[in-house]
C-alpha cells in the first residue's frame, strides 16, 4: 500500500466523514428507525427519508474509494480516469443544485484525481 494519500484514500476518509455527520446530525431520526423495526420503517418524504438519503452514500464512496485505490496499484489508469469522470460529473451537478453543502470536497478530490490520472498508462 502506497504511504502517500491518493485519492481513493481521500474517498474513503469522505465516506467515513459524511456518515459520522449523518449519524451525528439525524440521530433522531435513525433512532425512529430503528425503533420501527427498519423493515418499511422509511417513508417516501419526511425527516426519515432524508436521514437515509444522506447515509446511503457513504459506503458507496467507500467502495468506489477501494476501487480507485486498487486500480491506482495496479496502474489502470483507464479505470482511474473512468471512476473519477464519473465522479467529478456527479459532485459537480450535486454541488450546483446544493452550493451549501459538502459536495465541494467530492468535487475536488475528483478533479485532483482525473488531473493526476492524465496522461497515465
């Protein structure tokens, strides 16, 4: 393993960030959650919804992390390139239609790893 960060470590640590502050900030509700038993315990709208759609996310960007990570070691820069552009599209759309969020560090760690990516392999 590489003793630099590289960018899927970056993801990794945002993954871990952004559920920490989404255990923090919806404690209520996943308490409500859990205490209806999980199962069908999430509606389509409410406070509820919006604690599980800010934590479905977090290790989804975990897992596109390892990815990145493994793809750096094994020097596919194709797949790098790919997983970054992919991600840099959605931070960017994320961060226009919500300026005041964290999207903003999603973004850059993309865009530094597309720009670190170019011209690899």
């Amino acid at each position: 393993m590489p003793s630099r960060i590289d960018d899927g470590r970056l993801l990794r640590v945002l993954a871990v960030a952004h559920a920490a502050v989404g255990l923090a900030f919806f404690r209520a509700e996943i308490r409500s959650i859990a205490g209806d038993g999980v199962l069908a315990a999430v509606p389509h709208r409410g406070p509820r919804a919006t604690a599980f759609w800010f934590l479905v996310p977090s290790p989804l960007v975990w897992v596109i992390g390892r990815l990145v990570s493994r793809a750096e070691e094994a020097g596919d820069w194709e797949a790098v390139r790919r997983a970054h552009g992919a991600s840099l599209a959605s931070a960017s759309l994320a961060a226009a239609c919500m300026p005041v969020s964290g999207f903003w560090g999603w973004l850059a760690i993309s865009a530094r790893g597309l720009w670190r990516a170019r011209g690899r392999g």
